[in-house]
C-alpha cells in the first residue's frame, strides 16, 4: 500500500488524545499513522496546547500522503496555526488543520486514511463526521442514516412535496433539509414548482432560501446518486413532519413575554435601567473593521486565510450557540445550526474563490462582495419573515470579516443620529461601548436585571428594558418609538398625545435627577445620627468619574474584569497598577474596594484557558479561578498593593464558598508583599480585606469568614441566583430573581450579625441596594453600607435621609416572616 495520511491528534488533555487513538485504532481496519500532542506542563498533564509538539507530532507522520490536524477548542486551534508556519515550505502544502469535531473527526479520518484515500477525501470525512449525529439528534431516525455497505446505484428519481410549516422553507427548515441531504450520497436538487424557482444545490442553505418557498409551496425534490431513493424518503418525511417545528412557533411574533398590551397600547417588556427615551429606532449590526484594499501577490495565500477566517467564525458562533442553548434550549439556539451553515455555503464559497483567484481580490474584500450579494438576493423575496433571514446572512458573514481583521473589536457603537438602539443581546462589552450621545435608550430581546449589561445601562444612565423582539414584531428600522425604562414599556409609532407625555416625563425624570444631584455629596445621616455609606459599583473609568460626579462615599466594588476583556494578552503588573492608580485618583480621598478578577459565568477571556462547563456559573469562576492561575492573580495582588502605596486601597476576593479559599487567597497576598519587599517596590501594607458573600455557602458560614476578614460585601446578585437556583441574565427566570426573597433577607441577616460581633463592617452591592424599596430593608436589616450603580447614588441618600430607622427595623423584620419576594414588596414602611 502506498503512504497513507498521517493524523495528529491535538487537545488539550493528554488522557483524551491518548484515548481517542485507542479508539480509532479499534475502528480503522489497519494502523494508520497517528502522533498526538496534547497536555502541557510537566508529564503534560495540565491541560493546554503547545505549539513545538504540534510540530513535532505533524513531523513524526508527515509522508508524501499528507498529514491532517485535528483540534479540540481555542488555543489549540491558534497554536496548530503556529505550528503550520514553522513549516518547510514544501511540506506545508500537504498539511491540513481540519475543522472536523475532534472525536467523531478523528474516528472517520482513521477510517478514511485506512482504507489509502487521499489527503482530501480524508480531510473532508472529518469534516462530515457530525452530520450523522445532527441529523439523528434532529429527529430523523437511525434508519434515515446512510446504511454501510449500501450502493443502490440510481440514474435519479424526483418526488413532489408540499411545504405545510408557517413559513416554509426559513432558515431552521431549511438547514435541516440541508443537513439530511448532506447525510446521503446523493446529489439533491430543489425547485419551487408554484413561482418557477430553481432547480437549486439541496446542500446550499443560501440557495434554498432563494427558492421563496413558503406555506403552500409545491417543491420538486430531485436527487441522483447511489442513495438517492433513500435521500428522497427522509427528505420526504423530514417535510411531512413540519421540519419537526412547532405548530405554534411562529404564530406569536414576540417568543419572551407578550405581547401583553396596556392602556396607551404599550409593550410590557423587562424593565433593565430606569428613564424614558423616545427617538427613531437602530438595528445594531456589529461595527466591521475597515476593508482592506491592498492587492495581493498569491491568491493561494488570501484563500487560506479566508478559510482559516472562516474557522475562526465558526469558533465564536459555536460558543454563541451553546450559550443560548444552556440558557434557552435547544430549539432556540438551532438559529445558530443555520448561522454556520452560512460559512459553508458552497455557493458563498464559490463566489468568494472566484472573486479571490479569477478577480485577484484580497480575501476580505473578496468575501464581502460575495456576502452582499448573496444577502441582497434575499431582498426580492415576497415572505416577509424569509426576506429577515438576510440578517442571519450578514451576520454570520461579518464574523468572518471581523475574523479576517484579527478579531479586532469593533469600536464605539453610534447609531446615525439619537435614537434607540435594538438589539438580540449585547454583552457587557459592546454595552460599555455605546455612545451615549447618540443612544437614547436601549431595547434587547435577553438578558435581565442583574445580567451585567443592564448593570452598565443603569451606570450610563441608559433607559433599557428587554424582553421584547422588534423584529419579530416586524417593526422597520427608522419607526418612532418611545420606552419607559421605569415599568419596562415600549411603544411602537406612539400618538401624538402619548409622545408629548413622555417628553414631558422624559424632562421631569431629568430634572429630578440635577436636584437630587445638587444634594448627593453630602454624607447619607440617619435621623438618629448612624451614618450608611452609600458607595458606587465601578467597572471603568468612565464610571469611575460618574461616581465621583454623583457623590459617591467611595467605591464599594471596582470590578476589575474591564482592566481583562476585549483584549488577547493579560495586562501586565504596571499597566493594571497605573489604571488603579488613575481610578484612585478619581476617588480623591474616598476609599476604593479593588475586588480580584472575575471570570468565569458570562464572562470569559481569550487568553484562560477554561474548559466548555455545562455550567459556567457553577464552575471556574472568580476566585476558583484566580487560585488555579497563581501567576494570573499574582500579577494582580502585586498591582493592588502597589497602586494602594498612596491611596486608601482595599481588597476583596470573589466568589468565595469556603474559608480555605480565603486562608489560600491571604497566603499569596502575603507573598506578593513579601516579594515587594524584596524588590524595595513601595506599597501599601497592611492592607484591610475583604470577601463577597455570594454563596450560600458563604453566608451559612459567616461567622466563621468573619475571623479572617475585614469586612463582608454581599453580592446579592449571585447570593439571589444560587439560593434560588436561578440563572441570572435568563428572563424567563426574571420572577425568581428578586433579592428581596425572604430566604435571600434571612441570609443577609445571618451575614451582618456575623460581622457585627466580630466588629467588621457588612456591606450590600448587588442590584438591590439601589431598589427604593429594598434600601429600607436593607439598613432595618443592619447593613452599613450600600455600594450600587453610580447614578442611582442621589437618590438613594435622599431616601436613607427621610428614613426613619425605627421603621425600617419594624419593616425588616415583617420582611423575614413573608413568604415570597412579592410579599415582601407589598410590605410598607
Ligand atoms: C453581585 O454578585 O451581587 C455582585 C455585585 O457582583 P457581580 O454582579 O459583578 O457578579
Ligand atoms: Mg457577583
């Protein structure tokens, strides 16, 4: 037999790859050649990639047959990359990273490889290994599924079939129809017997959807091949089935909460951060780095790197995919299925190839051209939920841009003039990019109150609510619509009469707050003369300088995951240390709680590795994190200690369940003063410090934390979603998510009396410490210090000042009797 490709299996974990060869040793009929570089670290066995071993192992199987990669997550991905450029040129040419999934990839690649196909034809099984399981666990029945051995060969055969689903062949349908066709070895043509459309590729997601196939439509189904009869039968019950949808999915526009109408005939949504915000409505589409307009010398060259984009976009949206599916099922997260079948288009692909090789473009400017036209194809369908799908097209697509760029982040996030701003859901990152001149309010159909996109609202001062999906409701670009950030309504095209109302509230909500600012720097005085310090939550600083501006007694939690995000390196120990520096210098003489890194939950970063958890708010996140990754949390106690050598800087470590996570966090911070010492660096020391109370864990146990630390900071955001079991930043548990739960109030009160007897401070910093009617509560409950969103600081003074503390103790303790969060609520002063 001649040469036969080579595999090289990277991942992450040594006992997987090691495995995974044990597998596919058993499937493929003879041994194939396969190296494995997997593991780092000392025997490897921490998890991790290296480069050098990748190209060791690609060295170890390369024959003139070729060698195919295969790679598990992330870094892996970058580091075979690495490994490609070290090689010889000549033997580059023969190796492939395959974006095939590692294991079923692996298995069909060893089978393929057994048998002496080529490099190719290998390559391409990998690539292929999912659809089987796709289409099973889409429905179809095993018996749908290829039958080995079979080769019925057929000259073509063609049935008739008519679409009965609501809206024919959308992109869910129709990414299934492309799935079971590519499952077969047949050929599979489409045409739209009732408009005359078509014939089109069963396998080009783009080309079926140009087909306006809608409810009603009559579609010849004609497939050739050796399975072809057995493609044209699951093809036929996959459209009996209605596509498996359900019946009900489109009928409603709006899927989160309504729409439920009121009075005036608004929209209830979620309210995310109080105002009132009228002007005409933006779709957000992300910012697209520039095009490049250089001419290139090799289209080989811009091919590849258009491919390697590709993976790179295919990466983000599998990771947006599971996202959703884990806070919204499967069926919803399928609209992704769709999304990365776009990047691999055959017909996208083919008009980028040619524009690449015959045109002599660049590979950016080649694959926006064919995505434009490709989307503008979608504008002449009648179907008006059809002719939407052009978003998905675009932005599926701009990934690859995006991708094509370096990944860069797009910049500043401005509609083209004031307005309100919709989007599906922004993360935290592209919230802190919005440009508050011209957003005037934001309206995204997720996230809830505590997700931390609507914490960055409320510090913009931002009116947004979520929960309402304006496309879904058909609302075009450019309509007038007003929103009430206060009770989370939204109106679409509102009267004339409803318009001057809100412009009228809009300047009372604005007046309201430049009075209660012109008292707010004055400190919160109980009447009997106990004082609460009312401190901001800081997570920039643009919000560092709002709490200043809002009178803020200190900061209470200055989240230090900013200082981490939107970048592919950790900051370094002077960059982290000048920025605290420059916070502190906004503060002037108020103190600043510098919490330890966050990660982990809805936040991650590029440059950690962290294994996909299938829940990442159970998992490695905050402090668990920064004690796996000494080195990542050395730098930054290093630079805590040395910013606080001429401010009033304070520590406070995340997350924390157990008292061995403190022993060990106080243990490095030792370190990190001991070494300073060492290098004669100046910083402060002692350092007062503190914990998050976000456990329940750790509030059950606080008694016994209170020993160690200085003070207990509550985050009732987290302590609310793990003692309600309740996902936080998913609405459809917005209900459960209320800090004022009396199982929540009765940890609280465990909390301060904790602190109490050890005289430490308890602090509240979650969300609720600025809700108008928790505070009452909360200071009836003993707390001391309330640390919330910068801009709602004035008017929580206001109230703790018109308090009357007797009250409030009367209010707290009828609060522990009720039984739900709403009875709480209904509770006065
Ligand atoms: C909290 O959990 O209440 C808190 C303040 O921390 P974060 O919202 O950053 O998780
Ligand atoms: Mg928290």
């Amino acid at each position: 037999m001649d040469a036969m490709v080579g595999l090289v299996i990277v991942a992450h974990s040594r006992a997987l790859a090691e495995a995974l060869v044990g597998l596919v040793r058993q499937v493929a009929s003879v041994e194939v050649p396969i190296a494995i570089a997997a593991g780092a670290g000392d025997g490897h066995l921490d998890f991790g990639t290296d480069a050098a071993e990748i190209l060791q192992a690609i060295q170890e199987v390369d024959s003139p047959a070729g060698v195919v990669v295969l790679v598990d997550i992330g870094s892996a991905i970058l580091s075979a990359e690495m490994a490609l450029d070290f090689l010889p040129a000549e033997m580059r040419l023969r190796v492939v990273i395959c974006s095939g999934p590692l294991v079923e990839g692996a298995i069909a690649a060893g089978v393929q490889a057994s048998l002496g196909s080529d490099l190719e034809s290998v390559c391409r099984e990998a690539q292929q290994a999912l659809v089987p399981k796709i289409a099973h666990l889409s429905g179809s029945t095993p018996e749908n599924l290829p039958k080995v051995g079979e080769a019925s060969a057929s000259a073509g055969c063609t049935i008739t079939v008519r679409l009965e689903n609501l809206h024919g062949l959308h992109a869910r349908p129709a990414a299934r129809l492309v799935q079971i066709a590519a499952a077969y070895q047949a050929e599979v043509w489409v045409t739209n017997l009732t408009n005359g459309k078509g014939p089109v590729s069963g396998r080009s997601l783009n080309s079926l959807a140009t087909l306006g196939a809608v409810k009603g439509s009559q579609l010849s189904l004609h497939a050739s091949g050796p399975q072809a009869s057995a493609a044209l039968d699951a093809l036929q019950r996959l459209v009996e089935s209605q596509f498996g949808e359900e019946t009900l999915e489109y009928s409603e526009p709006v899927k989160f909460l309504g729409p439920r109408r009121s009075p005036g005939n608004p929209h209830q949504g979620i309210a995310l951060s109080e105002g009132i915000g009228l002007g005409p409505l933006f779709y957000y589409q992300p910012a697209l780095p520039p095009l490049p307009d250089y001419q290139p010398d090799d289209p080989r060259v811009e091919w590849e790197r258009l491919q390697k984009a590709i993976e790179a976009a295919r990466f983000v949206l599998q990771a947006r995919r599971q996202k959703l599916m884990l806070s919204l099922g499967n069926e919803k997260a399928a609209i992704f299925d769709a999304h990365l079948l776009i990047l691999d288009d055959p017909v996208l692909l083919e008009l980028a190839r040619d524009r690449i090789y015959t045109a002599g473009q660049n590979a950016a400017l080649a694959w926006h051209a064919s995505l434009v036209e490709v989307a503008t194809r979608y504008l002449s369908l009648e179907d008006p939920y059809q002719k939407r799908r052009r978003a998905d097209v675009l932005d599926a697509g701009n990934q690859v841009l995006i991708a094509l760029a370096g990944g860069a982040s797009p910049g500043v996030i401005s509609p083209p003039g004031p307005g309100i701003l919709f989007a599906e859901e922004l993360t935290p990152g592209e919230v802190s990019q919005l440009d508050p001149q011209s957003v005037l309010g934001l309206v995204t159909a997720r996230g809830d109150k505590t997700s931390h996109s609507a914490i960055l609202s409320r510090a913009l001062g931002l009116p947004a609510l979520s929960g309402i999906d304006l496309p879904g409701l058909g609302v075009e670009a450019c309509s007038l619509v007003a929103l009430d950030g206060f009770k989370g309504l939204l109106w679409i095209n509102p009267e004339p009469e409803v318009q001057r109302e809100l412009a009228v509230r809009r300047q009372q909500w604005i007046d309201e707050r430049n009075r209660l600012l012109s008292r707010s720097h004055a400190p919160a005085v109980l009447r009997h003369g106990r004082r609460i310090e009312v401190a901001a939550n800081v997570g920039s600083l643009a919000d560092a300088r709002a709490a200043a501006v809002n009178g803020a007694d200190g900061i209470g939690v200055l989240r230090t995951e900013f200082l981490y995000l939107q970048r592919l390196t950790p900051p370094g120990e002077d960059e982290q240390c000048a920025t605290l520096s420059e916070i502190s210098r906004l503060a002037g003489k108020t103190p600043v709680i510098v919490r330890t890194l966050d990660i982990g939950g809805d936040k991650s970063l590029p440059y950690i590795h962290q294994a996909v958890e299938a829940n990442p708010f159970l998992g490695v996140r905050g402090i668990r994190l920064s004690l796996a990754q000494p080195d990542l949390f050395m730098t930054q106690l290093r630079a805590i200690l040395r910013a606080g050598a001429d401010h009033d800087l304070r520590i406070m470590y995340p997350m924390i369940a157990n008292v061995d996570e403190v022993l060990q966090a106080m243990a490095l911070l030792e370190q990190a003063h001991q070494a300073l010492v060492k290098e004669k660096l100046p910083h402060c020391w002692p350092i007062p410090a503190g914990i998050m109370i976000e456990t329940p864990s750790a509030a059950l146990l606080s008694q016994k934390l209170a020993e160690h630390v200085d003070f207990l900071s509550i985050g009732t955001n987290d302590l609310t979603q793990y003692t309600l079991a309740a996902e936080r930043g998913n609405p459809r548990l917005a209900d459960y998510l209320d800090a004022l739960h009396p199982a929540v109030l009765c940890l609280v009160k465990e909390v301060v009396e904790a602190a109490h007897q050890y005289r430490k401070w308890a602090g509240v910093c979650g969300e609720v410490a600025a809700d108008p009617l928790a505070v009452p509560v909360l200071i009836g409950l003993g707390v001391d210090e309330l640390s919330m969103n910068p801009s709602d600081i004035p008017r929580a003074k206001e109230i703790i000042r018109d308090m009357d503390p007797a009250a409030a103790t009367r209010l707290a303790e009828k609060a522990l009797t009720c039984a739900s969060a709403r009875e709480v609520r209904d509770l006065t002063i």
